[in-house]
C-alpha cells in the first residue's frame, strides 16, 4: 500500500466499523434485469499496490488485500479522500483473497509459497482469521496439509496433492469455502478450521491449441507449442468461488495451459452438496453442473441476490498471451451473466478499462474491483445501471 494514504484511526472508530459489518450471506450484489442501458465511468476509489482480495461491505466501505499481504478497511468518504485503515496482515508475494464474517470476522487466504512440488513456505497456503484486538491474524486451516491427504486423481502436472488457495467466501452458516486453483478444487472449512471436507472437484477440459501464440517468450528465447488446433486436455484451475441466494456455490475457471480463450467454465453446486464431480463430458449430471462457457481466464465472481453472475477475467485473450507478453494480453472483462429458459445473456461492463485486474464484488448498484495485480493499482468502483437493483449477499 502507499502508505501516504493510510489513515490510522483510532482504536474506538476501527471497531465500531468492523462491528457493523452485515452478517455474512450469500455471493456480492444486487438485482439485475436484462442488461439494458449503459454502465458508467470507472472510478479510483484510493491507490493500492499489487490488490486482488476485495469484499465490498456496503455504506462505502470496503476490504481490500494487497501484494504485501496486507488487508485493510477502505471507508470513502464524501468530497474527501477515502480513508485506508490497515487491519493485519499475512505472508506476502501475491495479494490474498479476503472475505467478512460474521460479527466483524474478516477472512483471509494465501497461495501457494515455495518451488511446485516442493514443501510450502511459512504462512502459505493458510486460511486465517482476524477480528479487532487480536495482536495478528490466527489460523484456521492449513489448506496445503488438507490437500496432501486429498490428491487431485485429475491432476495432469505430476502434483496431485499440491496446493494453491485463491478464491474465498462465507456460508450464511459461517462455514468458509476455498477455491484451491492447484488442487482444481472447493473446499468448505468449518468456524473453528477442525473439519474440511472437499464440495467439489473440477475435472480436466480437452481444448484446441488457440492460434496467435507467439515464437519467442517476453525474453526472445523459443516457444515450442503444438500447431494451432491440436487437442488437448487441460486443467481447470478453480479459482473463484461465490454462494447464490438460494446457498448455492458457483465456481469459475481460469483454465490451464494452453488456456485457450472462450474455454473457461462456470459451475453451480447444488445447496449442501460435498464431493461433487464438475465434469465437462457430462456437464448436466449430479450435483455439479455447468452454468456458463465460453468465458476467458476467470480470476474472481461475484454473485447478486437475483443469481446474476460478475465473471472477472484477468485477459481477455487469457493468462498464457498475459504472461507470453502478447500486446493487448493485459486488458481484462467484467462480464455480467444472467440465466433464463433461453440460456445465459452477457454483457461486458467497462470494455477495455479493466488492466489485469484481480477481484470484483458488488454492492449498491456498484461493482467494486482490485487491480492492476501486479505493481501499483487501486480499488475502483464502477457506477452500474438503473435496472441493477440493490441488495448484497456476500461471497
């Protein structure tokens, strides 16, 4: 965070705020009808370096995790800068995902740590919790020692039992649910972290190799791809989860390598469910069912109380052209989908101003999203249109 923009405030104030915080419920939102009309301009709420987590609270304020692995509160304030007031904070690399609780409880998850196969670095791969008067943020899980007795049997990287936690949300029963993009899984971790069982699996997707891969990496050095067109299977990489109002889950899909564009799913896991398989050879059985398609390097959801689904994409063209340096790779979506008897309707909110951005709630008829993820970035908000409705449910 620049600190220049950091408001200590007082200890009274703090948690007057956190106490007020709405129970947790269901995804992050508000009703939506049709997608008609325009979205707004997009707003910098305050400057943030390297954010991702975000969960929008409601009456202006708003949690926010940074690459440091800070976690603040973030309270505008009318013709005034907002205020940032620092919470906590865990081990930093990569900004953690960050949900509240109940009873002014705030959330936070880390990523993986360490080399891929190898054991996780102190603080990684940790669900921890934090309230106001704790001296730091206590744990509640280790998600890396969970996934070790838990293999992923689809694993297509020879690391099945390997971890890497990356979306968060909260159960209206106070359960917490995890999206584990290594173990292509959701798991749901219990108030006192003493039982995790796995919700759902997300099992591999066969996808053509896309066109327009470049020749040479960002450094000049060769790039050896199977010719465009070649099928091939690839991992689904959960890495966001959001709960509907009726409590169920939706999961999104960043989609492993090659990460072709327009692959990338979105499932819903009927209310109570565990052990559900999401397979896409069998999209419409069982618990777990296919929501969406056609989506690109899903990074964060959000989910409003009439069940309207925000995708957010790292790159439109998908991570792989991001981190190939392929131009025009950095640009991100927001994407709006809703549901009906005639299938799913999108509508792209805030086209080509969305920079590699991280994570996405909705509140108010706001979005409120995180981003750029990597290097200086900011919280902004994005006014939606007349026929977004209010109500917020949380992720």
């Amino acid at each position: 965070m620049h600190r220049k923009l950091a408001v200590i405030a007082p200890a009274a104030a703090v948690a007057l705020v956190l106490s007020t915080l709405a129970p947790a419920t269901a995804g992050g939102g508000h009703g939506h009808h049709g997608h008609h009309g325009h979205s707004s301009g997009l707003k910098t709420v305050t400057a943030l370096d390297g954010p991702r987590g975000v969960d929008a609270l409601g009456d202006g304020r708003t949690l926010v995790a940074e690459s440091d692995g800070s976690f603040s509160l973030v309270v505008e304030r009318r013709h005034k800068p907002a205020k940032v007031i620092p919470l906590g904070s865990v081990a930093g690399g990569f900004a953690p995902a960050v949900a509240a609780g109940k009873n002014g409880t705030v959330y936070i998850v880390t990523g993986a740590g360490g080399e891929p196969g190898g054991p996780p670095t102190p603080g990684a791969a940790t669900l921890y919790k934090w309230r106001w008067g704790y001296d730091a943020p206590k744990v509640v899980a280790d998600i890396a020692a969970y996934q070790a007795t838990d293999p992923d049997p689809y694993d297509l990287e020879g690391l099945p039992a390997e971890s890497n936690p990356f979306g968060l949300a909260v159960l209206r029963n106070g359960s917490i649910l995890v999206a584990d993009a290594a173990g292509n899984d959701v798991l749901k971790v219990s108030k006192d972290g003493k039982r995790i069982t796995t919700v759902a699996r997300l099992k591999p997707r066969t996808v053509e190799v896309p066109e327009g891969l470049p020749a040479t990496d960002p450094e000049g050095n060769p790039t050896e791809f199977p010719p465009a067109g070649t099928p091939i299977p690839s991992e689904a990489v959960a890495t966001s989860v959001a709960v509907g109002k009726d409590g169920s889950i939706y999961i999104g899909e960043l989609r492993g390598f090659p990460a072709t564009p327009g692959t990338s799913q979105i499932w819903r896991v009927k209310p109570g469910a565990t052990g559900a398989l999401c397979d896409p050879e069998a999209p419409y059985s069982g618990s777990c069912k296919r929501w969406a398609d056609g989506q690109t390097s899903i990074v964060d959801l959000a989910v409003d109380k009439k069940d309207t689904v925000y995708a957010l994409s790292l790159s439109k063209l998908s991570w792989f052209a991001f981190e190939l340096g392929v131009p025009g790779a950095e640009v991100g979506s927001l994407t709006a989908l809703t549901r009906s008897w005639h299938g799913v309707k999108s509508k792209e909110l805030a086209r080509g101003k969305l920079i590699s951005p991280g994570g996405v709630d909705v509140v108010d008829h706001t979005a409120y999203l995180t981003g750029p993820v990597f290097g200086p970035g900011s919280l902004s908000k994005l006014a939606l249109d007349h026929h977004h409705r209010k109500g917020h449910h949380r992720r």
